[in-house]
C-alpha cells in the first residue's frame, strides 16, 4: 500500500494516475478529524472534491493500529446507501467519483466547508429545520436497510462498545455509582456485538455533517458503518445535539432532531429504551473526555446522563414523561 501522509506524497500519487483533472497547487490538507488523512482541492473547472486516505493507524496516534478496511467499508456506504434514501431531502451523501481500494484512496464530492458542529451558533442558519431533516433522514435510513447487506465490519462493532466497557471509570470520578455503569454494560453493551435491525452510520453526530453554501447537508465519515441497532445512531445524535443545546446556545437541536425521526410513528418500548441507554451512556461518558464547559458543568452532565440511564431501567412506564426523549413519545 502506498504511504500517503502528506501533500507531497499525494501529489505524486495524483500525478501517476490518468485523467485526473485537477490543479495540485490547489491542495489543501485539511485539519480536525483523528482517523484519516483529508485533502480538499479544486479541480479545473472549478468543483471542490475531497480525498480521504487511510493508513494502518490512527492518524493523530501512530502507535494505535486501525485497519484500513474501514475505507472499504465506507466506499461500500456512500455508494449502497443513497439510492434508498428521499432524493428530494436537504440531507444526501456525497457522491463517488474513484476509490482506489488498494491505496485505500477515496476521492468524493465536497459536501461543505463547515460542520453542523462549527456553525451551530450561526445566526443565519435555521437550525430546527435541519435537525428535523437530520431526523427524517436517520428514520429513511434505518427503516429502508432493514435487509441490505453491509458487510461484517468488525472494527466497528468493536470500537462501538469503548464508552460503554469504560463507563464505570467516569461515574465512579464524578461520584456516581460505578455499579449502574457495569449493568448497563452486561445488559445492553454486550448487545451491541450481536444487534442486527438495520445499516447504522456508526458515528452520528453534528461533527460529521457538513454544511454547504446552499444550506444542504452531507453526511460523511462512514467508516463505522455496521448492521446494527438504529437507536444508538439516533441515541448518539441526540446527545451531542442537547451538549450543543446546552453549551453553544440553545438553538433547539435535540428537540427538532427526536421530533424529526418520530415522525407520525408509534416507537415500541424497546427501541426507545435503547434510544435512552446510549444517549444517558453518551453524555456520562464523552464529556469527561472532550472538555464542553467547567468540572463543575461536566458533573452536571454526567448526573444527567446518569438519571436517564436510571429512567431507562426502571419499571414505571411513564419514565418518558419530562426526559431528554420526551419528543420520542
């Protein structure tokens, strides 16, 4: 495989390959993101493209080893999943333009300068109209791939359990009970090795949607796609949209995003338990690794995150009523 890991080495992959129209002067190695080396760059007439390469490791941690099957997989996505999915929705996946599976080299359409994330606070930005359309668009999804075939990506399945198999660790920190942590871990952690309902994007979350200038959004990142259980894409999102909610603003993400995947559907107590379980697993875990606001605010989420675990394993039916998931009702 073909080490790419800077612009040099890329532009000399580029110049090797036929009929690639593009202006090398115009790369641009872009920043963010831990996993994988991304390039924007023009191409003659004027259309941004991105290219994605994957090497056998962590990008930010070159000792941590990551199979690069993992842009097979999200190959296998972007170009298996769209033809489901509503053409007429402001959510799509950016289109293929070449994959090269032996130098692990993605080249796609440039879906935005600007994440969901990065332009939250965006005043000019209808931000409940897109977290209902994010919404809709997650639903499509899932209920559309109930039997389409993915593939086995064990690395993905593997890496979805992290929060959970170190959970006990941040309760235990922020004083709570490490014991709700190991539970929720032996009961719903260990289903995610075996869930199998639908395709779930794996990583779902305002990070990895991008904005264009035309206000459409792309989802991208699906190097953790798998079969698997829709809530947690759904349980994912909606806690990082409520840390958006409750640290950038207060744009109303986390409601129009539940009342967007809802829909006009009555959701079976199952799956909302799900939902609940990993978005409480999400805000007790991921804000004592990614800084959002003071010790003091990080505890407080970790409280909530908690409550709506305990909510979830309950016995009283009403246990919705007045929770984050309330709009799922």
């Amino acid at each position: 495989m073909t080490e790419i890991i800077n612009t040099e080495q890329l532009k000399a992959y580029l110049g090797k390959l036929g009929g690639v129209n593009v202006d090398l002067d115009s790369l641009q190695l872009l920043g963010g993101g831990t996993a994988n080396f991304v390039w924007r760059l023009l191409e003659r007439s004027g259309r941004s493209i991105v290219i994605k390469h994957a090497e056998p490791y962590v990008k930010v941690a070159t000792g941590l080893p990551f199979s690069v099957d993992r842009m097979d997989f999200e190959h296998k996505a972007m170009t298996s999943v769209p033809p489901l999915l509503d053409p007429s929705s402001v959510v799509s996946v950016p289109e293929v333009y070449r994959y090269d599976s032996d130098s692990h080299v993605l080249v796609i359409e440039d879906g935005g300068a600007r994440t969901l994330k990065e332009a939250y606070a965006d005043p000019g930005l209808d931000i409940s109209s897109f977290g209902k359309a994010l919404g809709r668009w997650l639903e499509g999804l899932h209920q559309r791939t109930k039997h389409m075939a993915i593939g086995d990506n064990g690395t993905a399945t593997s890496m979805y359990r992290f929060a959970y198999t170190r959970l006990a660790g941040a309760l235990q920190k922020y004083d709570q009970d490490p014991s709700l942590a190991q539970q929720i871990d032996a009961q719903y952690g260990s289903l995610l090795q075996t869930d199998d309902e639908c395709v779930c994007h794996g990583d779902f979350w305002p990070g990895n949607v991008l904005i264009n200038h035309q206000g459409r959004l792309a989802i991208v990142d699906w190097e953790m796609v798998r079969r698997g259980c829709g809530a947690t894409d759904a349980g994912q999102f909606a806690a990082e949209a409520h840390l958006l909610d409750r640290f950038r603003g207060g744009r109303g993400l986390r409601t129009a995003f539940l009342t967007g995947y809802r829909g006009t559907r009555e959701l079976d107590k199952w799956f909302l338990k799900r939902v609940a379980i990993h978005m409480g697993v999400h805000l007790a875990f991921w804000p004592t690794r990614v800084s959002w606001g003071t010790e003091q605010e990080t505890r407080e989420i970790v409280a909530v995150g908690c409550e709506l675990m305990k909510r979830a394993l309950g016995q009283d039916e009403n246990w919705m009523g007045g929770s984050l998931l309330d709009e799922l009702q």
